[in-house]
C-alpha cells in the first residue's frame, strides 16, 4: 500500500467494478468515488494532487466528489495506488494471464514485423549523370558537345 494512502480501501462493487462514475449536477460534470473506507481525506489529497481538479468528501466520508470527468484516470490511479479492493482481473491468477497475454502479443507483433532489408538480386540500373557530354554524329564529323538543358514545362 502507498505510504501516501495508508488505512484507506475502496471496495468494488458486487459485480467487481471499481465503484467510480458519473454525475452531471446543473451542466458541469462531478466524477464519484464510492464505498471508500478509511480515511477518505487522505485519499481525496491523493487524488487531488494526481489529477490537478477539485473534490470533496460527501456522506460521512464514504463518498468522494471531484470537479470534472475524471474516471479513466482515478481508476487507474487506485489501481495504481493498490486501494482497490475486491476488483475482478486484479488478483495473482487474472496479472499473469494477463502478462501471457502481453507476451503473445508482442511475438505475434514480431513475426509480422519484416525483418533486416534482403540484398536485391539483381543491381539497380546506374542513372547517367544528366550534364554528361556526349558524341553526335553529323554528316560524318564527330564531335563532343553536352546535350541542351531540359526545358520546364509551364501550363497556361
């Protein structure tokens, strides 16, 4: 447990949910934190401090109110924290699946990767220098000259 936490547990819900939702109170959004037992005072300066917003302890100190949508990251922050108690997919058995599950995933990420480029085998065609000179012929008198420069096209 956080030295920052210490005596507080947030218990889940009968359904091994984190008890954290949603209200919207007169158009501004207040994100609550249920079944907090404990000290409730330390886990809002907690989360206050993690989070930048505003908050409050409401019913006896078993709700927690903080201003704004913040229920993604006040998850994560009691997992974090290991608050939460009574969560489904948080116990020894449910992190190493999930860690399996992690680890499969990254090799079958590594098999689609392609691997080091392949040498082609056969060599590219070499570009001759554009400003190279070269022989014309005419009426039986060679002679070097360098070809006329390429013209930009403009369109009207």
């Amino acid at each position: 447990m956080s030295a920052v936490v210490a005596g507080v547990s947030v218990n889940a819900t009968k359904a091994g949910a984190l008890p954290v939702s949603l209200e919207l109170r007169k158009g501004h959004a207040v994100t609550l934190v249920a079944n907090v037992v404990g000290d409730a005072r330390a886990l809002l300066n907690y989360l206050q401090e993690n989070i930048g917003c505003g908050g409050t302890v409401a019913n006896e100190g078993n709700v927690i109110e903080l201003q704004g949508r913040h229920e993604e990251p006040v998850k994560k922050l009691l997992l974090d924290a290991h608050v939460a108690k009574g969560v489904a997919g948080t116990g020894k058995k449910a992190l190493a699946k999930k860690k399996l599950q992690e680890q499969q995933q990254k090799k079958v990420q590594q098999q689609n990767e392609p691997s080091e480029k392949k040498e082609r085998l056969k060599p590219r065609r070499e570009k001759r220098p554009a400003a190279q000179a070269c022989l014309i012929v005419d009426n039986a008198t060679p002679s070097l000259r360098t070809p006329p420069p390429k013209r930009k096209r403009t369109h009207k």
